[in-house]
C-alpha cells in the first residue's frame, strides 16, 4: 500500500533502518499501540503517508498510524520516535533519549 510521498527505494530504505537499528522499538510500538501486547516480533513491512504496517510473529500485519499524514520523508524519523515514546509512556517503560 506504499504510495506518495514516499518511493518504493525509499520504503525499502526505511524498511531496513527499523528492521536492522530499531526492531525493538518497533516492538514496543506494535504492543502498545497497534493492539498487541502479546507479540512476540514486529518487522517494518511497510510504510505510507498515513502509517507503518509491522509484520507480527511471522504473519499479520499490524498497522499503527501516524496520527497526521505525512509529505516528506523526513519527517518519518520524527513521527516514528514520537510514535515510540507514547508507547513508552503508555507501557510505562523509560524511552531512549536520542534515537
């Protein structure tokens, strides 16, 4: 579901930053946000304007908006750290200070 503004190259390219560098973010994400606090795995398998879809366990797909829509690819990195201090806060775990 990739689309504008963000170029399949660039997807993949974020894709891989969160798999490779913030894969236990991403977890966090998914338990407190997407619905899941049972998971166990949370890949990034994709990401649009209006979310970042994580790939759960080995098969569904767990989608956690954004909450705006997003133009530009550097605003990713922003809306992906505010994304992980909520659920921080939310599980009621300390966050990384610079991501």
């Amino acid at each position: 579901m990739s689309g504008a503004p963000f170029t399949a190259d660039v997807v993949e390219a974020i894709k891989r930053h969160m798999n490779d560098d913030h894969a236990d973010d991403g977890l966090t994400i998914v338990r407190a946000l997407g619905g899941r606090p049972d998971a166990q795995t949370a890949l990034t398998s994709d990401v649009d304007a209006e979310a970042i879809t994580f790939t759960i366990d080995g098969g569904e797909r767990v989608r956690v908006p954004w909450g705006e829509t997003l133009t530009e690819r550097a605003q990713v990195r922003k809306a992906v750290v505010r994304l992980y201090r909520e659920a921080c806060a939310k599980l009621g775990l300390p966050a990384r200070g610079e991501h």
